[in-house]
C-alpha cells in the first residue's frame, strides 16, 4: 500500500474540521475524493503532507486557534505524521493546492525551476522536458510571467511544477475551480495521462461526474466524516449517496 491513513482528525480549537477519517491508496491508482463545499477535503490534504503539522510546530495556526492533530498517516509503510512538511516531499508524495499558489512575479519557466529543487541539472533539463510534451502551452509562455497567464494554463502550471518533484502520490486539489468547460476537458485529459504513465493521483474534486469516470476507487467526505466509499459504479448505484452527497 502506498499511502494509509488511519483514524485521522484535525481541530482547530473547538471546531474538528477532520474526524476519524481512514483512506488508503494504492500504487499508480487513481482514487477520488468528493463532497461538498466544507466538508474538509482540502484540510485532509494538509493534514496528509505535512502542512497542518507544519502550522502547528510553527505557530501558523494562530489566527485560527490551537491546533490538534491525531492518527497516522504511512507513505510506503513510513510513518509520516512526525515529519515535517519538507521532508515528506522527499518521499515523493506531492500536494498541488488549490488556487494553484503560483509565485506569480516570476516566469513559468522559473516556477518550474522552483519546483525541481531537488533535481540536479541533467535531471531538470529531462523533467523540464516532459513537463513541455505533457502541456505544451507552457512551452510557448517560457518567459511570460506567471500572473499574466490565463486560469487553465495557471493550473496546468501547478500541476507541472508539482510534477517537477517526481511524486509517486499526486494529491491535486480542486483544479477545475473557475475554468471553462473546454479548458476543463483539456485539464482533466492531462490528469488521467498523469496516472496512466504510472503515478498515483488522489483527486480533490467538485466535478463528481468526470471524478468519477477517471478513479478506480472513491472516498465521499461531509462534514469533516467519512460516509461513504466505493467503485464509481457502486456509488452512483446508491441513490442515497447520489441525491445527498453527489447532486446527481
């Protein structure tokens, strides 16, 4: 198993915003995770790479009170939830915000220079290249400025710079947020030839109907709880699940 988590729930003060969620998945699978909006789904991811752990031993969670953090997460069977954010990145497992968090001052180019921190030159220049074949466009905007791109091609920027990290787990969170139907079908096309050529993806989305046409597996989460998880076959069978969680 690649990634297990295990009786997870993260606080933020009084308010439990994840409780007692286990997920797993699998290597090179593509699994989905789908809810409604402040369900907890981009806590999860957090709390999953490190970055809810990382604002609690440094005192970013102020604003929002004292944070508590419970369970384990193990990424190729290595205990994780000690380790700080940095360093789980090491192990290839890879977290693509949403609202993509571009360093918008600066070029494509040198946001995806940013991203491959850990490769040497010749590594670079091989990833550099295949980040160029799977989206094009980042090609031909090299030098523009990253700000200046348009919403799709600002995500298509994230995830290459994600990927610049050789993740063997890709958890992307909600790419399709503001996008046109077309540059979303271009979008979520990239995403499934990103799992077919063998890497992992866990897949924060609103679009359930399209999640679900892609994943192996699905995780449906309210309300900070697990209530569900399946096949997409399975899920949409249940007409519970469709009219309560998935607006089908």
């Amino acid at each position: 198993m690649l990634l297990e988590v295990e009786n997870l729930s993260v606080s933020y003060d009084t308010a439990t915003i994840i409780n007692d969620v286990s997920i797993k998945v699998s290597e090179k699978e593509f699994v989905g995770l789908v809810g409604p909006n402040g369900a907890g789904k981009t806590t999860l991811l957090r709390a999953i790479t490190g970055l809810v752990k990382w604002e609690k031993d440094n005192k970013q969670g102020q604003r929002q009170g004292r944070i508590k953090f419970e369970g384990t997460v193990k990424f190729s069977g290595e205990e994780l939830s000690r380790m700080p954010a940095h360093e789980i990145v090491k192990r290839g497992l890879i977290h693509c915000p949403e609202r993509r968090r571009l360093f918008s001052e600066m070029t494509v180019y040198d946001n995806l220079l940013a991203g491959a921190y850990l490769a040497d030159k010749k590594k670079f220049n091989r990833l550099l290249q295949e980040i160029y074949h799977l989206f094009p466009v980042l090609k031909t905007r090299a030098k523009q400025i990253a700000g200046t791109l348009s919403g799709g091609e600002q995500q298509m920027l994230a995830i290459g710079r994600s990927l610049m990290l050789e993740p063997k787990l890709l958890c992307i969170d909600e790419p399709s947020i503001g996008l046109a139907p077309i540059t979303k079908r271009n979008l979520f096309e990239r995403i499934a030839g990103i799992a077919a050529s063998g890497i992992a993806v866990l897949l924060v989305e609103q679009d359930v109907v399209t999640t679900f046409s892609m994943s192996a597996r699905n995780y449906i989460l309210s309300h900070g709880r697990l209530v569900s998880e399946g096949s997409s076959q399975e899920l949409l069978k249940d007409e519970g699940i469709r009219k309560s969680y998935l607006g089908l």
